[in-house]
C-alpha cells in the first residue's frame, strides 16, 4: 500500500476525528470509548434495561454522528431500521414518536456527553 500508514489504515473516531492505531469495531478511540462507559455508569435517571441496550448499541458501532454530534443514525435492535436521533431525546423510533424516552436517544446523549 503505496503512502498510507498505519494510522490511515483503520480511520478515525467517531466523536474526536482523531487517527486509530488500531481496528475499532465501535468506531471509537480508548479515550471516548471509557467517557462513553463512564456516562452509562453513573446515568441514575433511565432505566437499567435501556442503559444496557444504549451501551450494547455503542459497543456494535449502530450510533453514527451526522452533525456536529447533535444529531446521529442509530441502528435497531433488530437491525431492520435506522432511526435519525437527536441528543436531546428525539427520535423517530415508534417509542420516540409517541414522546416516551427510548434508549436510541440515550446512546446518542452518551456520545454527545464524551
């Protein structure tokens, strides 16, 4: 491979831009990544069933920023659908388009935190 480098090879953070050294299945860096998990630790407002599904989310790489980290793609449970989710709790899952909190914008609110 003519030019690249190692840090080229494997892209960049979803939420800092910064070069991988190494493959990401989740598409974050070390650094994000434990900002991510510290947020859902100490997260006492949702329920732990929905704090689960959100780390479980970011941990499988279904929650890709758009723009500026306020508004992101995130991918089912089921991995049928992709819903557009904003940090501030809107989703257009049926759960969030019924107004109730849904753990799509929860994950989103966690990368939007780190």
């Amino acid at each position: 491979m003519c030019g690249t480098t190692a840090t080229t090879e494997h892209g960049r953070c979803l939420k800092c831009r910064r070069p991988l050294r190494k493959p990401s299945p989740d598409g974050y860096g070390p650094k994000c990544r434990a900002k991510l998990r510290r947020n859902a630790r100490t997260d006492t407002t949702h329920p732990k069933w929905q704090v689960a599904k959100a780390l479980e989310a970011l941990e499988l790489g279904a929650v890709v920023p758009l723009r500026q980290n306020r508004i992101f793609l995130v991918v089912s449970d089921d991995g049928s659908e992709v819903y557009r989710t904003a940090a501030t709790g809107q989703c257009n899952c049926p759960a969030g388009l019924r107004s109730v909190r849904c753990y799509h914008s929860l994950a989103a609110r966690y990368v939007a935190a780190a």
